[in-house]
C-alpha cells in the first residue's frame, strides 16, 4: 500500500487503480490535509458544483495547498467530451503527479475511467470493468454509456 492510499484511510471507496491516483468518494477537510502530507498534489474533482458538499471545496483543497481541478460528470447521460476531458486530464496527470480523484462515492470515477482503461491502458473489457467496480462504479446505465463511448471510437 503506498503513502498516498494510507492518507486516503477512510475516503469512501479509497484505492489506487493507476500508481500516484488515488480514487475514491468524497474526502474530508482533515483527509486533504493527510493527503497533502503524504505528497498529494492534486485534487481532481468530477462533482458537478451544484452538488450538496460539505465545504467550499475549490478553497479547501487550495488552502490545503493542493491544485484543484474540476470536470463536471452528471449522473447521466454523459457526453463524448465529457469522457474525453478525463482520458486527457488522466493521461496529463498519470506518472507525473499524485492524485486523488474523487467524486461522492466513487461511482463516476469508476465509470469515467473505464474508457481510460480500455482505450488507453488496453485492458480487455472484463478486467476494465472488474477494475471500475473496484473502484466503485455501481450504475449500470452509466456503464453502458462508458462502454458505448469506447466502442464509438476508432481502433488504434
């Protein structure tokens, strides 16, 4: 277990699917300070703003002295773009800073890297999905947008 996944104790959902990313639901004030400690420099956050969340968090997490970024994933349905602006912030971020990714339990975060897994680490379907659950993707529908999103695009 690395530095990052202990400081990430009791994050709903708290593992590392990517070496430096940890995923997982939402963190806690004292959890973002423990992660900063333990070299996390990056919040990447795919709650949509609107989103009932016990603190500011854009200032929290910066007065915690991390980078914050935020894409907004919806419950559904997903856009093209939408799984694209991940795939690229995850490629940006993966080997060169550490991460945690989160939204309210781990759900999104499974289902938005599934494309990631499939298209851009080339693990068959059956592990990517094994790994999303993981992860905490629990809704099916929008796994299927996933898996549809990586079937549209072009082989490689």
């Amino acid at each position: 277990m690395s530095q990052l996944l202990d400081a990430a104790a009791g994050v709903p959902n708290a593992c590392e699917p990517i070496p430096g990313i940890v995923t997982g639901g939402q963190p806690t004030a004292a959890q973002l300070a423990a992660l900063k400690r333990a070299g996390c420099e990056v919040v990447l956050n795919i709650r949509e703003p609107m989103e009932p969340q016990p603190y500011r968090t854009p200032y929290a997490v910066v007065a915690a002295g991390l980078e914050y970024v935020n894409i907004p994933v919806s419950h559904g349905p997903l856009s093209d773009e939408t799984f694209l602006r991940v795939r690229r912030t995850v490629r940006a971020l993966a080997g060169k800073k550490r991460v945690l990714f989160h939204c309210a339990s781990g759900n999104r975060v499974g289902v938005t890297l599934l494309p990631f897994f499939i298209l851009d680490q080339g693990m068959d379907e059956e592990e990517a999905l094994a790994q999303a659950m993981r992860i905490g993707m629990r809704h099916a529908g929008l796994m299927q947008e996933a898996l549809e999103y990586v079937r549209r695009q072009p082989a490689t």
